[in-house]
C-alpha cells in the first residue's frame, strides 16, 4: 500500500486577532454593541460585525 501524500498546510489565523502587552492578552477589533466575544471582520474599507451587522468606514 503506498503513503499518501502530506499537503502543505496553512497556518491557523486565529492568533493573528489577538495581542500581548505587558503580558496580557488583548483582542483586537471587538463590536461595541456586541460586547467582548464577538470580533469585527477586517474588509478593505471597513469593519464590520457578523453578528449585528454594526460596521465601521476607515478612512
């Protein structure tokens, strides 16, 4: 019976919503109206939530 192949797999992405300070954990774009646990998606132009639909325009 022959190996099967490995892919290459991607790196999870979901600490790259997350930063250390002062050895505390901190997350990152949080809804307002949502409160913590619920993130704010990072578009091109905008953040928005999934949930309440609540979004946010950069300039």
């Amino acid at each position: 019976m022959a190996k099967k192949k490995v892919k290459n797999k991607n790196p999870s992405k979901k600490f790259e919503k997350y930063t250390v300070k002062d050895g505390a954990v901190e997350r990152k774009a949080v809804c307002p109206k949502c409160g913590p646990g619920v993130f704010l998606a990072l578009h091109k132009d905008r953040k928005t939530c999934g949930k309440c639909g609540y979004s946010i325009v950069n300039k």
